[in-house]
C-alpha cells in the first residue's frame, strides 16, 4: 500500500523554444503550453515523465491536462504521448482523467485526433489562437 505521498508542483518558465510548464499536484491540471523545439529534449521531459509517475501514485480527484502547444518536433512528439499514456494508465485505474488538447492550425488539429486514436481515454480538441 502507498502511503500519502506529497508532491509539489512543477512550474517551468517557458521561452521560445521551450514550453511553459505549470503542474498543480493539488488541483490536478496540468498545463503545457507554448513551443517545443528543444535541442535535448529527454533532459527537458525526463522530470517531467518522473513527476506524472509520482503524481499518478496520489492523484488529485480530477486531472485535466491541458496541452497548448502551437508547435512541437518530432523529438518531443514521443514525450508528449508517454505524458498521455502514463494519464491513460491512471484513468484505466479508475481516476477522472481528460485530455484537453488545443489546436492552432490544421496540423495542429489532425496529430491531435492521432494521439487521440492512439488512447482510450476522454480526449477534446479545441481550436485556440495564440496571442
């Protein structure tokens, strides 16, 4: 049995080629938001990956991930759907879990309706535009 474990939030300032990252253990939104064309993209993701594993162990009620990215690369593309499989975990043990994933463009839109095929698990896409 796990005992209660906290976890603080995660927040990281974004920049033009890095996202925003702002992670609330205690309301259960997760909010990436901006671009992500890093150069080391597993140093970037790495801490990441390691706080969903811990948050998935002592979750928030509801989760709702928020993925605002007007661009991504190939390289963070892998991360992004390890982030979604590892919520897809946690909604299969039964948390409420819901993937909000915002679109700027076309592009945008059809590889959100890719990971959306990809996972079982509730899945919105929502036209936005960056300001």
């Amino acid at each position: 049995m796990i005992e209660n474990i906290t976890v603080v939030n995660l927040k990281i300032q974004g920049n033009s080629n890095r996202p925003e990252v702002d992670f609330n253990a205690k309301t259960g939104e997760l909010v990436l938001t901006g671009r992500s064309i890093l150069e080391n993209t597993l140093r970037f993701y790495e801490p990441i990956l390691d706080w969903i594993d811990t948050y998935c162990k002592n979750p928030a009620e509801n989760t709702s991930f928020h993925l605002k990215l007007e661009y991504f690369n190939t390289s963070t593309s892998k991360f992004l759907l390890s982030i979604i499989e590892k919520l897809e975990e946690l909604y299969s043990g039964g948390s409420d879990v819901k993937i909000y994933w915002y679109y700027v463009d076309e592009d945008m839109q059809e590889l959100g309706e890719d990971y959306r095929n990809i996972v079982e698990l509730p899945f919105q896409l929502i036209a936005f535009s960056m300001n």
